[in-house]
C-alpha cells in the first residue's frame, strides 16, 4: 500500500464515489473497466459544475486533462482490496 501511495505515475483520474459506487456491482475485470469509463464520461460531461465528485475540488484544473487509469479494477483491487476484504458483507 505504501509503494501504491508513492508511486510517482498516480496522476490518474479515479474518484473514490466510482469506486465505491461500482463495488456495489460485483462485476469482472472487463465489466468493471468498461462501466468505469462509462462512468466517468457520464461525470464529465454534466453542464452543471457539480460533477457529484471530490476529484473535481482537488489541485486538477481540468480534469478531462488527467488521464483515466489502464486498468481501473487492478488498481480499485490493489487500492482497495484490504478494505472491501475488511468490510465487505
């Protein structure tokens, strides 16, 4: 987890609401990865300026410039995993 926290390439957009929304879901890898990007098209397209997201209050001026990450359940399981193994019902 220390090495995931310090790695110097985490300028990548993944809101913990997508996490925790998409959890909900049980989905597979390709399935995950899939309704991820859906997702996150779906926040940043809203007119409003409430995306509904604490990413959008975060240091990033425009968020549509960060990019997503390659494989958003490897890294929801590497990010997360001890606490869905924890918490999880």
């Amino acid at each position: 987890m220390v090495n995931e926290v310090n790695n110097e390439k985490n300028a990548i957009l993944m809101p913990v609401e997508s996490v925790l929304e998409l959890a909900k879901e049980n989905l597979s890898e390709s399935k995950y990865n899939k309704k991820f990007n859906e997702w996150m098209a779906l926040k940043l397209q809203r007119s409003s300026g409430n995306m509904g997201i604490s990413s959008q209050y975060g240091p990033v001026n425009f968020l549509e410039d960060v990019p997503f990450p390659k494989n958003p359940f490897k890294l929801m399981k590497s990010r997360f995993g001890l606490f869905f193994g924890i918490f999880s019902t």
